[in-house]
C-alpha cells in the first residue's frame, strides 16, 4: 500500500537523539526536590471556609477572586506543552524537560487548590461572568511572542513572570486569616520557588549568550505581556475600564478585607513596582533593558 501524499508531505519530527546524561547538575536538583516536596490539594481541610460565617457578597467576591486565580494557573499549562515539546524536538538535556513537566504538573496543580477554595467559598465559575475576562485571558495562548525568540529566552520571559507572580502571592499569604487558604498559598510559593530558581539558572547559563535581538525582544515583550493583559484585572485593576474597574477592585477589596488570601486593589501596583524593580536589576547584567511601563513606574515613582 503506498503512502498517501499527506504522509509525504507532513514532516514528521526527530526525537532522537534522546540525552540521558544529567548536563546541568543544578537544573536536576530542581526536579529532585519537586519529587521530595509533591504535595496533593485534596489533602487540604477546607471545612474552615465552608463553615465561617461570612456575608454572602463577601463569599461571591473570594469565589469570583480565587477562580481568576485557578484560570490564570490552568493557563500556564498549553504555555508549559508547548516548551515541553520544543524542548523535545530540540533534544534538549533529559533535566530540561522534566522540570518543564514538573512546572506542567505544578501549575495543574495550583489550578486544583485554586478552584477548590473557590468550591469552598460560593462555588467555583467554570468560565469568567465578566465579558472583559473573556476577551483577556485568551490573550495567554497567543504563542506568537514566545515563538519570535529563542528556545531560553522564551523560557526567560514566563520565568520573569513567575518571579512577579510571587510577589503578590507573597502578599495574598499574608493576607489570608484561614489556614486552609494559607496552606494553599504557602504551598504554591514553595512550588513558585523553584521555578523562580529555574528562572535564575537559565540567565546565568543562557543570558551571555543571547543576540543583542533576544535581548532587545526580552525586555519588549515582557513589558508588552505586563502591559497588554496581566494589568487588565488579572495582577491590577488598573487598566480595566472605569465601571468594570470599580466592580472589580470593589470585590477584590472585599476578599481582601475578610482575609480570604487576596490582594487590595490599591496595593497591588506598588507590589508590581517592587517586584519589577527588582527584576530589571536582576537582568540589567546581561544587558537586557525592559522599558517603561506608565502604568506602573509612574504610579510607583508616586507612591514612593
């Protein structure tokens, strides 16, 4: 039987060779201690969310709050697949792609705590009620910026990510007054931790050694991704329309008020500003620049 002309056509990709050799000694402790320190949402007791007596607004708002949160986790996963299989195809070190899978199975499960502290609260929302999110968080699966850099730097950009997002993870643990919702939080940080060591060892090992327009590419896209969708009511409210702003901030408020692990919304830039201050000097030595980004550093230089 002769191969149909769409087999002969469609190029199938190369695994081999397939390199069992531990390269980089430091990237594989990393997945060692994903395995030593594995943990499982369900193990959680949640009863103390289910049995507080909290106004019912107050209950809508943390359920609303922390399925935002359980999207944003689930949608570091088609992120996560799409570097596992370049890291496949690209016969990358065995480390590289089991700590890419150990980051897939991680942020799966940050999705599940997620959503079961909302399930606690007023019931987990499959999908967003507000059209705004709707249009925005899509925005997460749009691979083209990650896909006009290289391999490590493409990394590099979501690994900064990580490092803000733990910023006002940080914030949300200490907000939280129930142990259910600070054992989650202080779960997912020591999770969040590791990628963000990950994060440090790519630019030690890979940063000297990307082009003058991976660099250039880096810090523009980081601040585009910060700009375009994550200050549009996923890390601030700032960006949102005034109605849909007020609305949301004014939930966002009420979760953080009652302890339920969120961030206020009149905080949350000046998190954001120490948190990519902090960035631009981690990365200023390999001479990538990450340009203004209004929202943020003129508020922050205000706020200061």
């Amino acid at each position: 039987m002769q191969p149909s002309l769409l087999e002969e056509l469609t190029p199938v990709p190369n695994p081999y060779p397939i390199r069992s050799e531990v390269e980089y000694h430091d990237v594989w402790r990393l997945c060692v201690q994903a395995r030593e320190l594995a943990w499982d949402p369900v193990s959680i007791d949640f009863s103390d969310l289910r049995d507080a007596d909290l106004p019912a607004e107050v209950r809508a708002a943390g359920a609303e709050w922390w399925s935002l949160r359980a999207w944003m986790e689930h949608g570091a996963v088609p992120y996560g697949t799409e570097r596992l299989r370049e890291a496949i195809f690209r016969h990358e070190p065995f480390e590289i792609k089991q700590h890419i899978t150990n980051f897939i199975a991680e942020e799966l499960r940050h999705h599940e705590a997620s959503f079961l502290i909302a399930n606690g609260l007023d019931g987990y929302h499959n999908e967003p009620r507000a059209e705004y999110f709707k249009a925005i968080i899509p925005r997460f699966h749009d691979e083209r910026d990650e896909k006009a850099m290289s391999f490590y730097a493409g990394l590099a950009v979501n690994t900064l990510f990580e490092q803000l997002s733990g910023e006002l993870l940080q914030a949300r643990y200490e907000n939280a007054r129930f142990a259910s919702v600070r054992g989650a939080c202080q779960l997912i940080l020591r999770d969040e931790a590791r990628h963000i060591q990950f994060g440090r060892i790519i630019m030690r090992r890979f940063f000297a050694e990307l082009s003058a327009d991976d660099r250039r590419l880096l810090g523009e896209k980081f601040a585009k991704k910060l700009r375009g969708s994550l200050l549009n009511g996923v890390y601030a409210v700032v960006n949102l329309p005034p109605a849909e702003r007020e609305r949301a901030g004014r939930n966002r408020a009420l979760a953080a008020e009652y302890g339920l692990g969120a961030t206020h919304p009149d905080e949350e830039i000046a998190i954001i500003k120490r948190g990519l201050d902090q960035i631009r000097a981690d990365v200023a030595p390999y001479d990538v620049v990450i340009p203004e980004i209004a929202e943020v550093d003129r508020a922050g230089a205000t706020a200061h």
